[in-house]
C-alpha cells in the first residue's frame, strides 16, 4: 500500500509540474507569455509550449475572425441628405503583443477603437458623394477605401482591419416621403421626355411615309402619262394608216359621228344661222343620204 501511495503521490506531483512547466494553444486561440509585465514570448500556432512557472504567465487572446456592429450613425451627404448608416466591421488580432500593449488585450477597448475610427472614416469618405450614389453599386469602392484607410490607423494597435460593410442606410422619416415624391417626380418626367421623343420619331416616320407615297404616287401618274402617250400616238397611227386608204369614207364617218353627238336620241334641237358652216355640213349630209338611198333602190330593182 505504501509502494501504491508512493507511486500515485509521484504521478500526481509530475502532472502538477508539468502543468506549471507547459501550456496549450487551441486553434482557435493565440498567446503570450508575459514575465514581470513584459512580453517573453508570442505563440500565434496551436500546439504546446513551455514557460516557467511561478515566474511567467499566460494569457490568452481570440485567434478566429471576429465580427463587430457598429451603432446606427447619422450622416450628412455632399447634397445634405441624412442618412441612418447601419455598419459593421469583421477584423482579427494581427500581433497579440501589440494588441495588449495598446488596448491591454480587452476586446471591448479594442471595439470601441474600431467604432471611433470606422465611424470617422465612413463619415468622412460618404459625406463626399450624394445619396443616389451612395445607393447605387459605386458604394462598393467608397467601401473599399473606407477598409483601406481604416486598417491603416488600426494597424498600430495589432488589429487586421478585414472588411467593412454597410447594412442599411435608411433616410429619416421625416425626409422619407419627400424623397419618394422626388423619385415619383422623376420617373414622370423620364415617361413624359420618352413619351415626346416617341411622338417626334412618329411624326418623322410619318413625314417619311408620306414623302415615299407622294414620290410613289408621282411616278406612277409620270408612268401612266407616258403610257396614256404613247398609246395615243399608236391609235392615232393606226387611224391615220386607215383613213389615208379611203378618204371619202372617212369624211362621211366623221359627218356621221358628228350627227350623233349633234342629235343624241334623234330628239334634239338646236339653233344655227342660215351661213353656217355646220348647216352646209348638215345639208350636205342629207343630199349623200339621198344619193345614198337612190343608189341602194336602183339596185335593188334591178
């Protein structure tokens, strides 16, 4: 029992002594090694590490990505909007020595230093641009460069400034409205501007058909003309040929023809002097039909 009591009192005082000797660092975690408020040693990877006991202690600190809401702000735009800009910051602990010589390894401290200096820098850089840009997809650059001159004043604290967003950006309630009916003013205007530009495209189009019509429609009466011409100059051809043959026949058939526009019907009258030249041609006319009708009885008693 002795010998038992012997071992187990070894066991336990090895595993005491080791405890003192050594230390873990999870991978979540990292350490530093602190003897009489100085900074001996600095572990940032996981694993197991000596110190010494009594003399040196350790403190440990978050190793992970840590994430951090800034409060809702008010801003002021380049044209003098109001916003409400709700943020935050993702960030880790770059130099744990660092980190607890300036902030003395308090995450707290180390959020509010954040918050001063994000908050400062995304004043500065939105107050530079107006709202419709602000809203618009520009926002991711003023964002870029807010996380660039952020992480660069963080730096001196041990702190790896990652990115920073914006979560909303909302407007006063009191200018919400007023905002709104400038938007509504603006798109009924956009619809009256393409609305005009719609009716002046239907007139030129309009302009144009009738253009093409009247040039269509000129050269189609141009065509015709010349047609109508051409098959004018043919009949009168074609009657000269014919009439030149008999020319006799031809004076009595426009005598004929002149009865029959004279006397439609056989029922009209008109009124000519006794030395006119149509009364000749009208007696001339019934002395050939005489002849005419002589001729045609002679033959045919014969």
């Amino acid at each position: 029992m002795r010998k038992l009591a012997w071992f187990v009192g070894i066991v336990v005082a090895l595993i005491i002594i080791f405890n003192l000797l050594t230390f873990t660092v999870d991978e979540t975690k990292q350490a530093i090694v602190v003897q009489y408020g100085d900074i001996k040693n600095v572990a940032t990877e996981p694993g197991l590490y000596f110190k010494i006991p009594f003399i040196q202690s350790v403190q440990h600190m978050e190793g992970r990505l840590l994430s951090y809401d800034i409060e809702p702000r008010k801003l002021i735009t380049s044209d003098q909007r109001r916003l409400r800009v709700n943020n935050y910051a993702v960030w880790r602990i770059e130099e744990p020595g660092q980190f607890r010589e300036s902030l003395n390894a308090r995450l707290s401290t180390a959020q509010t230093r954040i918050d001063d200096i994000v908050y400062s820098d995304l004043r500065n850089v939105l107050a530079s641009y107006e709202f419709s840009q602000i809203a618009s997809s520009e926002r991711e650059n003023m964002l870029a460069q807010i996380t660039e001159d952020s992480a660069g004043k963080l730096t001196e604290y041990g702190i790896n400034l990652i990115d920073v967003k914006i979560k909303r950006a909302d407007l006063p309630e009191a200018n919400e409205q007023a905002v709104f009916d400038r938007m509504i003013s603006e798109r009924e205007r956009r619809a009256a501007q393409l609305r005009a530009e719609g009716d002046e495209r239907s007139k030129e189009i309009e302009s144009e058909a009738d253009r093409k019509s009247s040039v269509i429609i000129a050269e189609a009466r141009r065509e015709a003309e010349t047609i109508r011409g051409e098959g004018e100059a043919t009949a009168l051809d074609i009657y000269s040929k014919a009439y030149s043959q008999d020319v006799e026949f031809y004076e009595f058939w426009r005598k004929l023809s002149s009865y029959r526009k004279s006397f439609p019907g056989g029922k009209s009258t008109i009124l000519i002097t006794p030395d006119s030249q149509y009364l000749n041609l009208l007696s001339e006319g019934v002395t050939e039909q005489l002849k005419l009708k002589e001729q045609t009885e002679s033959q045919s008693k014969e």
